[in-house]
C-alpha cells in the first residue's frame, strides 16, 4: 500500500506536490514563480507544515548536490530564502534548523559556487529579525567555517578574492545574529573572538599589501565598494561598536595576539592603523580599558626587543590623541608609572647590553640605538597623554614624575639596577625630558596650588648640578611652567632692541596669587639664575634660557618689588662677570656681560622710566664703539670673535648701580632695596652640587649675615674662619647624632614597651606637668579688688586680700 502511495502524484502529500512543482524539468529556467507563490501562501496558512516542507526541501537539495544538479540546488536555495522571508510564526524554529543543515551542506562542498551560494543564503537570514527564541541552536560550526573562507588559499585571484568576501559576509552574519540574543551562546566568548578577529585582521593585512599593486582609481571605482579590506573594516567596526564594557578585553586579546604572531609590532603601521580602528569604533567611555590592555601587554613584553616595545609605544601615542575626547581612564598615575618604569628598563638595558643583567653568550643582542628610538617614543607618549589630561591632574601627574627622579647624594644608583652613576644620570635626564613634555602648554591661574613647593624644590635643586644638560632641561620646564601667554618664542632671540614693541609681548597686570607665589617662591628663584650663570659649562643655550626666563617673570609674575630684585640681580650678573676669584672662562663673562645689557635694555622699557632707558641705551651704544663682544648680537652666534681677556673693562662700558638708583628713585622705586647689592641665599641644597666645602659654606653664610645684619651703618667684615670655627661646626654635627639617637629610642620604647609602663610613664608625666601649671597659675592669677580693702603686708606694700565672693561687703547702692 505504502509502495503504491510513494509511485502515485496523486496520492503524494500536498505539500511535496508543491514543493516539486516550483523545480522546472529545465534548472536553467529557473525558479516557477507561480507555484512559488502557492507553496508560500500554503506554508503562512499551514505553518505546521513549514517544518515538514523544509525537511523536504532539505532532502531534495542534498540530492542535488550528490548528483552534482548544481542548478537544481540554486533553485532550492532560492525557494528556501523566500519561505525565510514570508513566514514569522512559531514553528519556524524547526524550519530554520533544516534551513541551516542545508546552509550547512553546501559550506562543506569543495565547489566555491556553493559555498558563496549558502553564505548569501545565511547572510540573508541573519538579517531577519524572529519572532520566538530559539534555545538549542548552534553557529559554532559557522563562525570556524566562515573563520577558514576568510584565509582561502584557492589558486585564481578572483575567486579566492570572492570567497574571502563571502567570508567576512558570513562572520558579519553570525555577530548579527548572535550579538543581541542572550539565548544564543556567547560569541564574545574567547573559543569564538580567537576564530573572527584574527580573520579580519588577516584580510586587512593582506588588503594592505595588495593595495601597492590595486589599479588606478578610474579603473577602480566600481570595484572598490566591493573590496575585501573596506569591508572587512566595516566587519570590524560593527563587532567593535556592538561591545559592552565586559566583551573589551576579550575583543582586544585577540588583536594582540595576532601583531605578536605575525610581528607586526615592528612595522607600526598596520598596528597603529588597528588600533585606530577599534578607537574609533568603540564607545568612548571604555577608551581606558583599551589603554589598560595595552600598558599590561607593554609590561609582558618587558624583556622583547626594543623595535617591539617602541612599536607598542607608537600605538599607545595614536591611542592616547584619540581617548582624550573619552576618559583615559581612572588609573591615571598607573598608566604614567608604566610608562616611567618602561624607561629605566630601557635605560638599564642600553647600559647593561642584556635583558637579564647577565652578558652570557645565549642573551639577545641589544643596540643602543634602537633602545633610544624606544626612549624617545615613550618620552613622546607620555606627553601625549598629559595632553588629555585637565590642569588639576597633570599638576599630580608632574608631581608623580618628579617623586621618581633620582636626587643627587639621595638615591646613587638606580632602584633595582646596577647601572651606577651613568644609569641615575640617564634616568634623570629621561625622567626631565618627559617633565619637559607633561608641562608644554600647562597654563594655570594659581601658580602656588598648580606648583607646589615639594614640586617646585626638588626641581630646582637639580639646577646646582654639576651637568649641563640637566640644568638646560630644568631651565625649559621652568619656561613652559611660568609661560601663560605664549610669550616665550618671542625671547629666543636674545637682542639690545631699541623699541620692544616689535615683540608684541602680552603683559597681564600681576594677580594676588602672582604676587604671594614670587614672595614665597622669588629669592628662590633669582638663587638659582644666578648661580646657572655662574656655572663654567654653561653654554649659549643656557645663557638664551636664562634671558627667556628673567624676561617672563618680568612680563607674568612682576610687580614693582619683583622689578626692583630682577634689576639687582642682573647688576650681581655684572659684578660675577667682572671678578676675579671666578675662574669663568672669557666665553662666560661676555656671555654674562651680554645677558646683563640684554635683559636691562628689556626691562628699562617696560618700566618706562625714560632717564632709566636713557642711562641703558648709553651704555650700550658705548659697548657698540668700543666692546662689541659684550652685547647679545655679538657673542651669541656661531662663531664669536672673543677678546684674550676681560679683566679690564672701562667704567662707561658698564651699568652704574648708583645711577639706575637714583633715576628710579625718582619714580617711586625702592631706592635702599636698589642700593643694596644682592647676594644669594645659600642653603642646604648647596651640598647636592658637590662643588663647595664645609669651610667655604661657612664663610659664605656668615658673610650673608653679616650683610644682613640690621645695623647697615656699622657692618662688621666677615667672620674669619678658625680651627675652632670648624671644630665647633663638626661638633654641632655630632649633637644633632645624639639628639636623633635619642629620638630613635624614644620611638622604639613606644613601640616595644608593655603597655603599664608606657602608661605609668605618661601619667608621672601629666602629673608633673599639673603641678607646674598650679605653680604658675598660683603666681600670675590674682583676684579682683576685693570691696572689704588692702591690708599690709610685713614689707610696707599694700596687698590684696582674697575674700569669697559670698563674704564680700557690697554697697546698699549695687544690691537689687
């Protein structure tokens, strides 16, 4: 019965009849679109068909591809689309899982027709949007067989290139439709991310390698919209803008991984031309994980070659310029102390020659070179991250910067190295340069919170160095701090200008905060000017530096007294050129001589005192007759024509201390201030230069106080420096031991003592000091005058006898 059945059309289930209807006895006619429609309108009004009717059609298309009737399958596939689209009922689940077997089926055919064919096939229903979930389904198969289209190796360009594109099509699928469905398995899962993204990255590579050898743009147009690398791009994007917070670092590890494989880190385009991609893409709050990722993956390739960790850098650099409209993060300071510790490893491995601090035969062979590419980038990086950052933080990221560099006589060899002197000295010229990259373009309205002193003191100790290149780097972070209106370019040429006005300097009227910074911060200031003039290996940079610096304190933070301390200070300059216990070289002196008329011929015409201006153009028309060599034009060029000695200079060629005085006198100027010569304050910090004695400490602080002394009219000469001088110096030395000794043991009483005897001792204490307090309060405290009178005392004096306030005597007149 069942066998006449099966022969019989006429008996055969409706829904076959229909299905086979809509193949015609000729696959190149096509599909027959009117028995198409009658299967489709049967399928939306017996949808508990639609699971049989593609279980048929499945069958029949398996068929087809075993008897190779290749036309036959395009025609089910097409059938199958359109049955997709129309029908949204519940039993569609079952339908689609016969969908996707079919899908299946034609992946795993050799025929790149049929593989292109059932990836638009899947594409077309990951577009569709399904009315019921599904629970039990699976596109683990996909995602790995969409994976290995994307790497097709087929021999004809033009079809590998197709395949390829039917590839990233297909993965496009999958994301589209797994992404959003909390029903489907994880596709952000690593099993599935390590299958995709490194399939698109592949296609971008090879786009880029192809694109040297693409034709011209004409010949191009139509063909580039269907370019594998525009649309693997677009791939990427969409996966990466779908991400949430939790899906980042899975997104990412795989990115790393495949520029770790493929050394792609060296080359640093196609690595920052990714990352820039994922920027981009990405919701901008989670910039910072991005950044996160990549800082960690810089530590775990700690100890790779330099071109890697440089190719890192280089990406973090790009990565950073595009966070700043996001959030680098809240880790701010971690981001800079890997960065910071990413310099001293390179510094301690150009010094060192290994990764591991041994030079044995097997280790890597480092170029020095390539590890100052590295410092220099990272150096880059680190500004470029500032950049992003709001005043207030980039003050405690300079901070932070500042508590790693080593100090001189504190810290004598790098932290965790052995590199000696050298290394702490490398260290802290990098360390300095990338201050000098933080603070470029800082601007604050505060100098005293944006600079505080434990910033501004360590800083400004390294300027008594005896290194030229750090004092240099120290000069321009002081440039770039105290510049607030983009000033300093105009005083990089240092010149005796007759009119200023050509340098259209701004010149803001000196806040409240300006003015308690420079008396807080001032003396300080001008000590540390004058002895970088004073240094015999300062060169014309440092000379050009320092006009720049004296120039802006006078236009940003002078008021009248900070005028009157920069004149004094350059007329000091002047006298340090001229004397003779100085062993400046000639080079030096004239170089100072000139930063005098310089910055005087500067400042007399801000001032705009004209018998002032007159006195300076004076002398400096005098020095252009007769001592050229002692004006900025002359000795800060190239070639400099030096004379062989500067110890007798003529009196006109000089600025008069007496003169300027008296001249700004008689413009309300302090003229006592301006008759006092200035002397520089020394202090402890002297003893990190390693340049002066104890002795010569000495004698310069007692004749600073001499000096200082209130009686001006009767100063004494300086205190003569003696055997016993000296002795009572180290003794004092020695006191200070003892009393930090005893600190010491009072410290580790508190800390080991059973706890009665710390109380027993601090109760005898307070008991003490009570009855000492009685004590004073019974001599000092008297009573008021008592109304009942005085009585005598046994001396003849009158005393006050103390009367209880209830035994007092008032008058009828004070009782109510």
């Amino acid at each position: 019965m069942y066998g006449v059945c099966g022969c019989c059309g006429a008996l055969r289930p409706r829904y076959k009849r229909l299905v086979d209807n809509i193949f015609p006895e000729d696959p190149e006619d096509g599909l027959v679109k009117a028995n198409m429609e009658k299967l489709t309108f049967y399928a939306l009004s017996a949808p508990e068909k639609l699971d049989r009717i593609g279980a048929y059609l499945s069958e029949r298309l398996s068929r087809d591809v075993a008897r190779h009737r290749y036309g036959y399958v395009c025609i089910a596939m097409e059938a199958l689309d359109q049955l997709l689209m129309a029908c949204h009922c519940q039993s569609i689940n079952l339908f689609v899982e016969s969908f996707l077997k079919m899908v299946r089926k034609l992946l795993e055919s050799d025929k790149p027709s049929l593989q292109i064919l059932g990836t638009n096939s899947f594409v077309k229903f990951a577009n569709i949007e399904e009315d019921t979930p599904s629970y039990h389904r699976s596109y683990d198969f996909f995602v790995s067989r969409f994976s290995e289209m994307c790497h097709s190796g087929f021999e004809d360009p033009d079809i590998r290139t197709k395949i390829r594109m039917a590839g990233i099509n297909g993965l496009q699928g999958v994301v589209r439709k797994t992404v959003n469905d909390e029903l489907q398995a994880n596709i952000w899962d690593p099993q599935h991310m390590d299958k995709i993204v490194p399939s698109l990255l592949f296609n971008l590579q090879s786009g880029e390698r192809t694109e040297s050898r693409s034709p011209s743009p004409l010949q191009a147009s139509e063909k580039e919209k269907e370019s594998p690398v525009e649309l693997t791009e677009r791939c990427f994007r969409e996966l990466l803008g779908r991400a949430a917070y939790g899906n980042i670092k899975n997104a990412i590890t795989p990115v790393l991984m495949h520029l770790d494989n493929h050394s792609l880190w060296e080359g640093k385009t196609f690595a920052v031309r990714c990352f820039k991609i994922i920027m981009y893409s990405i919701q901008s709050q989670h910039s910072h994980l991005v950044m996160q990722q990549l800082l960690g993956h810089l530590d775990a390739n700690s100890k790779n070659s330099a071109t890697v960790r440089a190719g890192i850098v280089e990406v973090l650099l790009e990565a950073a310029a595009i966070a700043a409209s996001g959030s680098v993060g809240p880790t701010v300071l971690e981001v800079f102390n890997t960065l910071l510790r990413q310099l001293r490893l390179s510094v301690d491995y150009e010094l060192t020659g290994s990764y591991d601090g041994s030079t044995n035969i097997g280790t890597k062979i480092i170029k020095a070179h390539e590890e100052r590419q590295l410092q220099e980038a990272v150096i880059r990086t680190i500004g470029s991250f500032a950049n992003t950052l709001p005043t207030y933080q980039r003050s405690e990221v300079m901070l932070f910067i500042m508590g790693k560099i080593p100090v001189p006589g504190v810290h004598l060899v790098l932290p965790s190295t052995g590199s000696g002197p050298e290394g702490t000295r490398m260290i802290q010229v990098m360390l300095l340069k990338s201050l000098v990259q933080v603070t470029a373009g800082f601007q604050t309205t505060n100098m005293l919170t944006a600079l505080p002193s434990s910033f501004l003191e360590p800083l400004l100790s390294f300027s008594l160095t005896e290194d030229p290149e750090i004092r240099l780097l120290v000069l321009q972070i002081l440039l770039s701090l105290i510049d607030r209106h983009d000033n300093r370019p105009k005083f990089q040429n240092m010149s005796s200008i007759s009119d200023i006005s050509a340098l259209k300097l701004k010149v803001d009227k000196c806040s409240r905060q300006d003015n308690l910074f420079m008396k807080k911060h001032g003396q300080q200031l001008y000590r540390h000017i004058y002895l970088g003039c004073k240094e015999p290996n300062s060169g014309r940079q440092h000379y050009e530096t320092l006009f720049a610096l004296l120039g802006l304190l006078s236009v940003e933070l002078a008021n009248e007294e900070v005028v009157v301390d920069l004149i004094r200070l350059t007329l000091a300059l002047q006298d340090l050129a001229l004397s003779p216990d100085e062993s400046l070289p000639v080079y030096n002196r004239c170089a100072i001589h000139a930063l005098a008329a310089a910055y005087l011929n500067l400042i007399c015409q801000l001032t705009t005192v004209p018998a002032f201006c007159q006195h300076v153009h004076e002398v400096i028309e005098v020095r252009q007759k007769e001592s050229h060599y002692l004006l900025p034009e002359d000795i800060f060029i190239d070639n400099p024509k030096l004379p062989s000695s500067v110890d007798k200079i003529d009196g006109g060629v000089l600025f008069l201390q007496s003169k300027i005085t008296e001249v700004l006198g008689g413009s309300g100027y302090n003229t006592e201030r301006l008759a006092t010569p200035y002397v520089p304050q020394y202090t402890d910090e002297d003893r990190l230069s390693k340049r002066k004695s104890i002795g010569e400490t000495i004698s310069l602080q007692v004749e600073m106080e001499s000096r200082n002394s209130p009686e001006k009219e009767e100063r004494t000469p300086a205190e003569e420096i003696t055997f016993e001088t000296l002795k009572n110096a180290i003794d004092s030395v020695g006191m200070e031991e003892l009393e930090r000794e005893r600190r010491r043991q009072v410290v580790e009483k508190f800390q080991k003592a059973p706890f009665e005897e710390i109380a027993a001792h601090c109760g005898a204490r307070a008991t003490q000091l009570q009855s000492k307090l009685n004590q004073i309060f019974e001599i000092t405290i008297r009573p008021p005058p008592s109304p009942s009178g005085t009585i005598s005392s046994g001396y003849g004096q009158t005393q006050n006898r103390s009367v209880p306030i209830y035994e007092m005597k008032f008058p009828d007149l004070c009782v109510y």
